[in-house]
C-alpha cells in the first residue's frame, strides 16, 4: 500500500533525479579506469592487457548483471535492486584497495563492484521513461546523464589522490567506494514505478496505423521483442558501438602518457571525453525526439568511425588528444540514450526492464572484448595504432546496421 501512495503522489521529476545520482555512480565505476595503469604498472610490473583484464572483467559482469536487473525490477520494483546493488558495488570498490595480486584485484573490482554497478544501473533507466512517455528519449537523457558526470569527476580526482606522496591509488578506492554506495542508496530512495495505466495530464495519445486506421499494437512481452529479427540487429549494433568507446575509455590516458603527455594531461583527455560523453546524454534525447532516433544513430555512429581513425596521431598534443577525446565522448554517450529510449519506442513499456537488460547485456561483452583486444594488441605492436583502427572498422559494421534496421512489425 505504501508503494502506491509514494507513486501516486511522487513528482514525476523525482526519478530523473534517481536516475542521475544511479548512473552517476556507475560512472564512477567505470569510465576512469585508464588512469590507475600506469600506477598499477609501476607497483607491480602487470602489462596494459593484464590491466586491462580487471576493467573488461568489472564491464562483462556489469553488462550481463543489468539483464536480471532488469527482470528484477519489472517485478520487486526497482528501489529494492538497487539497495542492493549499491551496497555490494561499495563493498567490492573498497576491498581493492587492499589487492596484492591480480586476482584479487579481478574479484574484487572486476567481479564483485561490477556485480552491484549493473545492478545500481539498469532499474533507473527501465523507470524514468514510464514517468515521460510524452519525453521518453529527453527522459532516458537524464538517466544516463550521470555516467559522464562521474567519469568527469572521477579522473581529476583520481590522479589528484594517486600522484598525493601521502595517500596514492589505494585511497582512491577507500574514499571513493563508500562515496558510491552512499550515492547509491540515495538513488534508490527516489525511484518507484508509476500506477497502472498512468498517464501525464494532458497527454492523450492515439496509437493509430496511418494506412489502415487500426490501432497499432506497440507493446511487446520479452518473449515476443527477442524473436523479432530487429532486436537483434539492434544487440549487433550496440555491441559494435560499445567495443570501440571502452576501448579508448579503457587506455586513452594510458595512450597520451606513452605519447610523452604529463600525467594530469592525459587524465584532461579522460575528464573532456567525460564532459562530452555527459552532456550529449540529455542534448541528444532534444535531437532524437525530433528528427528520430535511427537518424541520430547514422549521425553519432559515422562520426564515431573518422574521430578512431583520428585518435592515434592526437596522442603526442594534449590539445588535440582532447578534442578528439570530446568527439569519441559526444558519440559514445549519445549512444545511451538513443538505445534504450530505441527498445522503448519498438517494443513498448511493458517489459522494458527485461528488454533493455538484455541488449545491455552487449555493453559486457564490448566491455570485455574492447579493453582486452586493445591492449593485446598494444602489448603486441607496441603502440596503440592497430588498436584504434580496428575499433574505426568496428563501428563502421553499427553504420550499416542502422541503415537498414526497421520497427518490429506484428504478424496477423
């Protein structure tokens, strides 16, 4: 009961602000990761691919946790999940500050944060939009805001901590992981689902085929969207979209130290690729709720291939390291929300938790492929050169994808 007097009388902004504060967190988590490889190189003499291992460890685990998240949320609701979610994320952050040896560090971060951030993730961004059906991509904007923001504030105060003679990278773990679960649990107070067949006041819209005159049946069960080919061209496109942004968020900084860049340098690349990857998430919903979110796909995803091709040769210029850093930024993050707010506009409301928790679940593998390959690769070659341009070429597959993807279409 007391559930639904808080959704009846909650502002409808109020989940936005969940959403914030949720994807806040994770970024945190995630998106300033390049900046603890070269102190962790240092310390204990790991190479960029055994590093690498822990973040693409921490983005499988958190893209493969979203989908039960998701099915969770649908039906226990989505505060209780991310309770959860926050304090195991705390928990698991703050023991790496403790690791003497790479599995320790793969559990902890990779496997035990990466474990609560997914869940801390998801629920927000299956909630915001029911409370803006009029707004759903501006909505899922400002769910996703956050994982910019915390990248922004993470990589500044990250090296700040890490290059202090009296703390360094062990601080940043401590400090920052209670400040996550705490963030967390304020998240979680401001989320809850709206009642059954809420609408706002004065939106009353009329679902209706313009060919035949017949209502359209927009809403689709989980079973009903993952057997429709367009899901899974939408699954491909993420996954391809994903694998060259964590890529370059997992060794951009690492790349501008080996170009010859001061260390608070390469960590600007990382907070103006933050900056960027924050402020598209909001502007592109605007831009998506307007000329359609398959056009800005096209857009964000052909410019994503020539900044790639660009980003190797700006490693050696702090200032042009940073301008592609805040194009490579703009496209990735407008990435998230143009996908969820893409599942919700092809499959409808319904089991939007579900449907969207599993084509995140493309975010873990990219997360795990793209860091790892990259520095594999770099390991190999001994510059970054060979990694970026196959993450150009990757992207170039969401391209074509997004040519000819098409709304589900039912069957009589």
């Amino acid at each position: 009961m007391l559930n639904k007097e808080v959704s009846v009388t909650m502002p409808r902004w109020v989940p936005l602000i969940g959403g914030i504060l949720g994807s806040t967190t994770c970024g945190l988590l995630l998106y300033a990761w390049s900046v603890f490889i070269k102190p962790l190189n240092e310390e204990f003499g790991w190479s960029r691919a055994e590093i690498a291992m822990a973040f693409s460890i921490c983005a499988l685990i958190f893209g493969l946790t979203t989908f039960a998240a998701g099915k969770m949320s649908d039906k226990y609701g989505p505060r209780i999940v991310v309770v959860i979610g926050s304090l195991i994320l705390a928990l698991g952050f703050v023991l790496s500050a403790f690791i003497q040896l790479k599995w320790q560090l793969y559990l902890t971060y990779g496997v035990i944060a990466g474990l609560g951030g997914g869940l801390v993730y998801l629920p927000p961004i299956a909630t915001a939009p029911k409370w803006w059906p009029d707004r759903k991509a501006l909505a899922t904007g400002f769910a996703v805001v956050g994982l910019g923001l915390g990248s922004f504030i993470m990589a500044p105060l990250a090296t700040y901590i890490i290059t202090d003679p009296d703390m360094g990278w062990r601080y940043v773990f401590i400090y920052v992981g209670i400040a996550m679960g705490l963030m967390g649990l304020a998240a979680a107070m401001c989320l809850d689902v709206p009642p059954a067949n809420w609408k706002p006041e004065g939106w009353n819209p009329v679902f209706v085929d313009e060919k035949t005159g017949v209502q359209k049946e927009s809403d689709y069960l989980f079973g009903e969207a993952i057997r429709t080919p367009s899901f899974w061209l939408l699954y491909v496109g993420y996954f391809c979209g994903c694998f060259a942004g964590l890529m370059v968020i997992g060794h951009i900084a690492g790349h501008g130290r080996d170009a010859g860049l001061e260390p608070m340098q390469a960590a600007a690349a990382v907070s103006t690729l933050a900056i960027f990857n924050a402020v598209v998430r909001i502007i592109i919903g605007f831009i998506a709720d307007n000329i359609g979110t398959k056009k800005s796909f096209l857009i964000i995803f052909s410019l994503q291939v020539v900044a790639m091709v660009c980003l190797f040769p700006a490693g050696s210029s702090a200032v042009f390291l940073s301008i592609i850093a805040a194009l490579i930024g703009w496209n990735y993050g407008a990435m998230f929300t143009l996908f969820p707010a893409t599942c919700l506009q092809y499959y409808g409301p319904t089991a939007q938790g579900a449907n969207y928790g599993l084509l995140f679940t493309a975010f873990g593998f990219a997360g795990f492929a793209g860091p790892l390959i990259g520095g594999m690769l770099k390991d190999t070659t001994g510059t970054y050169f060979a990694p970026f341009v196959l993450g150009a070429a990757v992207v170039g597959i969401s391209v074509f994808i997004f040519m000819f993807v098409k709304p589900p279409q039912r069957k009589s």
